[in-house]
C-alpha cells in the first residue's frame, strides 16, 4: 500500500496542523462538519471527550472543524448525538456538562438528535435552551424546563 500511496498525484497529505487549520478548511465552499458528542447542554456547549470519569474521545480536531465549516461560504456545522445513553436512563442533554468543553455554546451551530434539529445561531438564550429541550428524550424534558428555570434560562 505504502508503494501505491508513494509518489501518487491522486493522493494528498498534509500534517494534522494543516488539515485541522480553520483557515484552510474556510477557504472549501459548502463545508459541512458533523461531529459526535456525548453531552449538549441547556446553552448548547458540547463535551465531546470525557464523563463519568471516562476517556471516550479527545477533542481531535472537532472545534477547527466546527469554526472552519461555519466560515466557509454556505457551510454549516452539525454536532449530532442520541438523545440518552444507557437504555433510555440517562439523558444527554443536560442541565451543565459533567465534563470537558470540547465546543463551546458560542460555535454550536447544528445540533441533530433522534427528535430533531436546531440551527442555534442568533438565538437567544431562552431560545437555545428551549429549542435544545425539544432535542430531548421526552422522560427527560420536564426536569429539564424545571433545571433550565432555576438556572434563569426561561
């Protein structure tokens, strides 16, 4: 394989400091990141690396992405996760994350789960939390509206 790839124009590469570059990745028109989390919460951070004192993923790029595809020219960027884990026990959609920011709320543009999707750019944010509480398991958006109220959200 080594012998293909060697010397061949069709392939490219490139170090991860020039792949993972926002800059570069703008200059493609209609960039369209999707990228996996395991929890959003009610202002649309994203951890998309660590919880319940596991290492799932590190951050890998995921943020040069999101910032490269909203700045290319009719790109958009989709953070995309199911609603629960654990048979429908625990919600990933949660009042504040239990790990790390992989992406902030301020660069979360789509978010995707199994009841939907939410274009979060411009809200506000009652706005986002609301429109992020629909994103929910329906067992879960109750508590939800109620977190979201003690927090001032809505």
């Amino acid at each position: 394989m080594y012998d293909y790839l060697n010397d061949n124009p069709s392939f490219f590469s490139r170090p991860v400091d020039y792949v993972n570059d926002p800059g570069i990745i703008a200059q493609n028109e209609n960039v369209v990141s999707i990228n996996a989390t395991l929890q959003i919460d009610l202002t649309g951070a994203c951890n998309s690396e660590h919880l319940l004192g596991h290492q799932y993923s590190a951050s890998g790029g995921q943020l040069d992405f999101v910032r490269g595809a909203y700045a290319s020219k009719g790109g958009r960027s989709v953070i995309t996760t199911r609603s629960t884990a654990a048979n429908d026990t625990i919600s990933r959609i949660v009042p504040r994350l239990e790990g790390p920011v992989t992406t902030p709320r301020t660069d979360t543009h789509w978010i995707v789960t199994e009841f939907g999707s939410v274009n979060l750019k411009g809200l506000s944010s009652t706005e986002r939390a609301l429109r992020i509480i629909e994103l929910a398991h329906p067992n879960f958006r109750q508590q939800l509206r109620v977190d979201a109220k003690k927090m001032h959200l809505i």
